[in-house]
C-alpha cells in the first residue's frame, strides 16, 4: 500500500532511494559544539594517560617486532597500532568497536593520532 503525500496530493510513489536524510549528529559530535562543552571523564582519563604513560619507550620495545614495509600494503605506524591496541584493553573495544568508535569520537582518534581524512 502505498503512503499519501504528505500536502495530500496523491500516493507517494516507493522507490530505492529516499528524497531525504535524516541527519543523526548530536551537538556533542559537532566540532562547533566542543568549545562549549564541559571534558568529559573519557577525555580527563586520555590526557592523564598520554602523560603518564612512557610512550617512546614503549615504542622502543616493540618496534624490533613490527611488521616492515615490503611489496605489500604498507603497514599502520606503530604509535597508532600501540595506541589504538591500549584504548581497546581500556575501554573493551573489539577491532570492528574500535573502528566504529574512531569514527563516533574525535577524542580517541586525537588520542591514538588517527587521520580519517
């Protein structure tokens, strides 16, 4: 059955593709809007974290067991990979969480140092 137009005009016909999006972004995901807001305790924890947390030394420990460029794919840099593989034991995030989270949250992706551009 096919729905009335909304001025009333007639069915409105089925097709594959809406006329209309509905755009789902809160004002907490809106750049604009994180000037206004108060930090949350996720980023209170990251900033702390990011200070504490001896980075080049990590990195020095595991970079003799990372992956080199070769004829393949070049692989992630390693900070993001170390990065990215702490906030998912922090958080719970499993590979496909993560990545839904990188794109739900401009804290992490700052945080692991993520570029979606």
């Amino acid at each position: 059955m096919a729905k009335e137009n909304r001025a009333g005009a007639g069915p409105v016909p089925r097709t594959g593709t809406p006329k209309w999006t509905l755009n789902l972004a809160t004002f907490s995901s809106q750049r604009s809007f994180e000037k206004f807001g108060r930090k949350s305790r996720r980023d209170l924890f990251l900033e702390q974290t990011d200070q504490v947390v001896p980075w080049s030394e990590l990195l020095a420990l595991v970079e003799p067991y990372y992956s080199k460029a070769g004829n393949g794919q070049q692989p992630v840099g390693l900070a993001i990979i170390l990065r990215t593989y702490f906030l998912q034991q922090w958080f719970g995030f499993s590979d496909p969480d993560m990545e839904e989270a990188f794109y739900d949250s401009s804290v992490l992706r700052c945080f692991a140092g993520v570029d979606l551009g």
